[in-house]
C-alpha cells in the first residue's frame, strides 16, 4: 500500500510530500495521528514548492550578484543609511509601486545592494529581472533587428521589479532613449523601474 502510495505522489510530482512520507515511514520517524500527518504532509508539499518557486524566480532574475540583505556592510566610513535599507527588507515599495535609486561613487557597493534587494523581494514572490543598463539597450537593439522587440518589451513590463544597475554610465542615443521611454511608460503606476 505505502509503495503505491509513493509512487502516486512521485507521478502527481508532490515531491515534497513524496519526501516527507518516506521520513514518516522510517522506524525513528515521529509517531503522528492522522491529523498531524496529513498536515506535516501539506507543510512539506507547501515548503518545497516555495523553494522551487523562489529558486525558479532567483535564477530567471539573472541577477549579478548572490547577495543577501543580511550581508551588506553597515561600516560607518561607508555612510550608508541601515535604517533605510532595512525598510526595504519588506519590499513594501514594490507593493506601493515606488522606486529606488541608489547612487554613490564607484565601489560604493550599489551594485551588491541593488541584487540583495532583489534577492528579498525573490524570496517574497515577487518577479524580478536584474539588467546592466548597457547589455539591456544592446539586447533591445538586437531584438528590434530580429523582430522580437515587443515581446521583450511586453516581458519587462510584466515584472514586479526591474533592476538598472550602472545606469548613467553611457549616455543614452536616440533608439536607447525611446527603448527607455517607452520601458518607462509600459510601467508607470502598473510595477516600478
């Protein structure tokens, strides 16, 4: 009965229920009721897809960094404000449709702020692409030549948060200041830049 039963699970892809079932079989395995069980079960099923859905949003991010908010350095020489980065740890700004724009001088660690923030609004469930402003422009550019512009377009607009980083290094010509303008405008009070 426990072998087909398994094997159910591993063919509906409950993995983390498929896991969780095989512990409770172990002779050292917690002596639950059936109320229990089914719930561990449910909380493991639970657990395991939010971990495949954070690390599925993570990597589509393609962000530059693993960074992490708990890893930023707060050394006062840095004068970087800990209050306000770690209002950012909830990502409210992402709900309220706000933005960020951290600046600074090279080395500053922006960059790493900019993933880590990323990062926490990955593991809260939200969309996230993380974009060089220069490699964006030159993909958009590439895409208008092989006809799938809008598609990226329409692909950028569709994320809860898009992360610029080094902008402002190049200035931008014209095709990569209308690409902008019309990134802006496809997202202005529906997600935020």
């Amino acid at each position: 009965m426990n072998t087909q039963t398994l094997e159910q699970m591993k063919q509906l892809r409950l993995h983390g229920m498929l896991r969780a079932f095989n512990t409770s079989l172990s002779s050292q395995s917690i002596d639950y009721t059936n109320d229990e069980l089914i719930a561990y079960l449910m909380q493991s099923e639970w657990d395991d897809r939010q971990n495949r859905k954070i690390e599925r949003l993570t990597k589509s991010a393609k962000f530059r960094y693993s960074a992490v908010m708990e890893n930023i350095d707060y050394d006062p020489t840095r004068k970087i404000d800990k209050n306000q980065i770690q209002r950012f740890n909830s990502c409210d700004f992402v709900k309220q449709k706000g933005n960020i724009l951290i600046t600074g001088s090279t080395g500053a660690g922006k960059s790493y702020m900019a993933s880590a923030i990323g990062h926490q609004a990955c593991s809260l469930g939200y969309k996230v692409m993380y974009f060089n402003t220069t490699k964006l422009f030159t993909m958009l550019k590439t895409s208008k030549a092989d006809g799938s512009y809008i598609k990226q377009i329409n692909k950028l607009e569709k994320q809860d948060l898009l992360i610029l980083d080094d902008f402002g290094l190049k200035g931008l010509d014209n095709i990569n200041r209308h690409s902008f303008m019309e990134i802006i405008e496809d997202r202005h009070g529906k997600n935020q830049l």
